[in-house]
C-alpha cells in the first residue's frame, strides 16, 4: 500500500501541473482565437506565454506581433516579427505582416521591401500584391502599383478596394479613362460604395467635361454619405 500511494501522488501532481500550464500548442491555439475574437489584450498575453514556454517558437512571435499590430504598437510589432523572422525566415508569413505595420507607420519603401520577400516566398497569395500596390502608391509609383493592382483583381476579380486602387493609380498614371473603366468594376461589385462615386464624378468632370454624368455620380455619393461631395455639387451642379 505505502509503495502504490508513493506512485500514485506524483501521478496527481503531474495531472495537475498539466492542467495549470498548458502546452505551448494550446497557448498558441488561445491567442490564434483570441485574435479573431478581437481580444488583443489577451492574445498578447498568451503569445508571450507561448514564447516564454517555448523561446524558439516562430509562431509565438509572429502572433505576439500581429496582436501589437491590432492595437496600433507598431514598433513593439515590427520588434516581434524580427524574433520571428530570424528563427524563419523561410515563412512568408512574418514578412508580410512587418511590411503591413512598416507600411502603417508610412515606412513605404521598407514595407515594399518585406513584401517583395514575401512575394518569393509564396507568390500565391493575392495579399501581397495588393498591399504592396499601397505601399507603391504612397510612393507615386504609379506604374509598379498598377501592375500589382492588375495581379490582385486577377486574383480577387471581386475585390472592391483592388479596383478602386488601380483607378487610383490610373489617376496618378493620367489615364482617366482607365480609371473611370476600374471605378465602374467598383460599382458593379459594390452599388453603395460612395468613394466610387465620388472618384468617377469628379473624373467624369474634371479629366473629360462630362458634367452631366459628374453630377449624377455627385449626387448619388452624396445620398450615400459621402459628404465630400457637396462642394462640387454645390459649385458645379446647382442650376
């Protein structure tokens, strides 16, 4: 009896210490839900639990950035995807995501930097196209950014914003008739996306004369909420 209650006790013990510290799997499970769940707080909490449980865990880090992301502590997240970059660097993933917070931070030629890595890494995500056509965009590279707004509403014919991006970058490229052709792609997927309306309103207008069409589209931001329109129906469209 002495013998099976000295076996038995340490056996309690090990249950309830497994019970009380969970595997750096489930610590890397928690914070992925937590994530999605918007509970940043308490995913950053267990990502730092999962890397102090395991410190060679690239997921931990790449998590414990995303949640620094979430909560706009963009240099904490640029800090936590290098952790994991430098035990992956094979992953895409940590890549994109410190492009994405280089990119918040207005760091445009460094976030294109990271994309173009995670674009050889895995070409086959349409994220990374479109991203890095913003980032692109914010440089005036119009002509770079366009071709991966090309690649990104191949990828995603039904993306709204994609298109809206590439007509932007038509805009910056002078090519209005272009961007009026991409600005009506908008529509067609999104009926109430008054940005659309209001970019193909002032194009129609500006870029080609056509007054008529302009303040039809104007009007139509403006019922929708786009307040910004007012002033060019205002000085343009009033009788």
């Amino acid at each position: 009896m002495r013998l099976y209650r000295g076996c038995f006790l340490p056996v309690l013990l090990i249950v309830f210490l497994n019970a009380c510290s969970p595997s750096t799997e489930e610590l890397l499970d928690a914070g992925a839900e937590s994530l999605m769940a918007g509970e940043y707080d308490k995913a950053k909490e267990l990502f730092q639990r999962a890397a102090e449980s395991s410190p060679e865990e690239p997921r931990a880090y790449n998590g414990l950035g995303v949640a620094y992301f979430e909560k706009q502590e963009f240099e904490n997240a640029i800090d936590a995807f290098d952790k994991s970059i430098q035990l992956d660097s094979a992953n895409y993933k940590p890549f994109f995501n410190r492009g994405n917070a280089k990119f918040e931070l207005k760091r445009f030629k460094e976030a294109v930097a990271d994309y173009n890595i995670a674009n050889a890494l895995d070409a086959g995500v349409v994220d990374i196209y479109y991203n890095r056509g913003l980032a692109l965009l914010g440089m005036e590279q119009y002509e770079d950014a366009l071709f991966d707004f090309e690649l990104a509403t191949e990828g995603n014919p039904q993306s709204a914003p994609a298109h809206f991006n590439k007509a932007k970058a038509h805009l910056g490229n002078n090519d209005p008739i272009s961007a009026i052709s991409a600005l009506n792609e908008v529509i067609a997927i999104d009926k109430r996306n008054a940005a659309a309306f209001y970019l193909l309103g002032v194009t129609e207008m500006s870029a080609l004369g056509k007054r008529d069409e302009g303040c039809t589209n104007l009007k139509m931001a403006m019922s929708l909420g786009y307040t910004a329109a007012k002033e060019w129906i205002d000085d343009f469209c009033e009788e």
